[in-house]
C-alpha cells in the first residue's frame, strides 16, 4: 500500500491555492437516529440520518495568493466555492462555503488563520463510478497528441484543431464537473465543452487555465455517443495531470 505525504494534500477554493497551509483534516459523518426498541435485545440500534462533510485547515495569515482577506470574503459575501482537496491520489471535490475563520496573532511569531469549510451536499472522493467517465483521449486534428489514459502529456496544434475523450452518454441538462492540473508550454490553452455525435456543441464552453482547473460544464441536450472536447482556438502547445470527468 502506498504512502502519502500528508505535504502533499492541499486545499483550493475555486481552482486557487490557499496560501500558507499548514494542515487539513476532511471529515465525513452521518446522524445515527435511536431506533433502539423492546426486540432489539439489549443492543442499541439506529437509522442512517443527516449525512455531512467538512474540510477543516490552518495556515498562515497571507495578504498573497488566495489571501486571509479573500477567505473572509466568502463569509461575508455569503458565496459558496469548488473546493478541492488534491494531492492524495484521488482528489476530493465538492461545493462548500466557509463555516468559520478565524486569525491568531501570537507575540513575536507568525500570524495564522485556521477555519472550516462545510459541503453543500456530498464531499466526492473521485475513484470508482465518479472517476471512470473520462477514460482515454483520441486525436481528431491536432498536429500531435500524446497520451496515457486520462494523462495528456503533449498537445499542440497550431490553429483550430481539437482532441476527444471516449464515447459519453451525455444527459440533458445535467452538470458534469471536470478537475485536472493544466502546464501550459507555449501558445494560449484549449477550451473545453460537450459534444454530440456529429460535433455539434450541447454544453456550455470553458477555457482551460495554468494550474488546477475545477471547470463546470451543463448539458443542453442528450448525447448516447456524446464527448468531452478540447478544441484549440489559435496555437496550443501544453500538458496536463490525470483528468477527472463526472456528473456531479
């Protein structure tokens, strides 16, 4: 069994890191409802209740990067964040919205901030069913393609050509949420959207950024044999991580 780094696991709120991290901890728990009568003998039983997750972190205070200001921001704001926990070999995903934040100033040290983070609705762990959507990569008219299942290692094309995941059954009007982590070599990035069998466009379209992408995509119409696509609108010359593709 492999080890991990705990190093390694760090949280992004709408696809930024949190600078200065120090710890996170991701919890998942449910509400066990007294279901405990006359014929359960002598033993408590329960019901499977209210289900939650929550991120907690601590770090330190930053006026840099995804900053203690921009934190705060969500709270008073009142917005919710894509928050992402990457790093472990499967990413966590969900949306949530800050639950607390708080800032420690301690004499002659290092000003922190710590807080928690709770999910609306489930924290995905993206293995099994929620990671097997996007499972290959075919070049339809880039000038080159490389890669290894999801792994893209090399894209580049020098106009408008495109590349396509293996066939999808696409629903309508559902969201489909892809994560990966995008290097750019040269040139601008492709955009992503949905696709139907004769390349007509049913979703809405994003552009790929550097770094951690968290791209939401929404269905217009119902495709058997519908793909995920990557089209270069000028020159493209990049890389990325394992691609993550599911209906969130």
């Amino acid at each position: 069994m492999a080890k991990i780094n705990g190093t390694d696991l760090l949280v992004y709120a709408d696809g930024t890191l949190i600078a200065y991290q120090k710890t996170c901890t991701v919890n998942w728990e449910q509400d066990l409802p007294d279901a405990t009568t006359k014929d359960s003998g002598g033993w408590e039983e329960h019901l499977n209740g209210t289900r939650r997750a929550t991120c907690d972190f601590d770090g330190l205070y930053s006026t840099t990067g995804l900053s203690a200001e921009d934190l705060i921001t969500y709270i008073t704001g009142r917005t919710s964040c894509t928050l992402l926990i990457d790093g472990g070999g499967y990413p966590i995903i969900g949306e949530a919205r800050p639950k607390n934040l708080s800032v420690n100033a301690p004499q002659e040290e290092a000003s922190a901030i710590s807080g928690s983070f709770a999910f609306d609705g489930p924290a995905w762990m993206l293995i099994g069913d929620y990671a097997q959507l996007n499972t290959s990569w075919t070049n339809v008219s880039f000038e080159t393609l490389t890669s290894t299942g999801t792994l893209i290692s090399s894209g580049i094309d020098s106009s408008s050509g495109y590349i396509r995941s293996n066939a999808l059954d696409i629903e309508d009007a559902s969201v489909y949420k892809i994560v990966l982590f995008v290097t750019k070599t040269s040139g601008t990035l492709p955009t992503a959207d949905l696709v139907s069998s004769i390349i007509s466009v049913i979703s809405t379209r994003v552009a790929l950024t550097e770094g951690v992408n968290v791209i939401t995509l929404t269905s217009t119409a119902a495709a058997t044999a519908g793909y995920l696509r990557f089209i270069a609108d000028n020159a493209v010359n990049f890389n990325t991580s394992k691609i993550y593709l599911f209906k969130a």
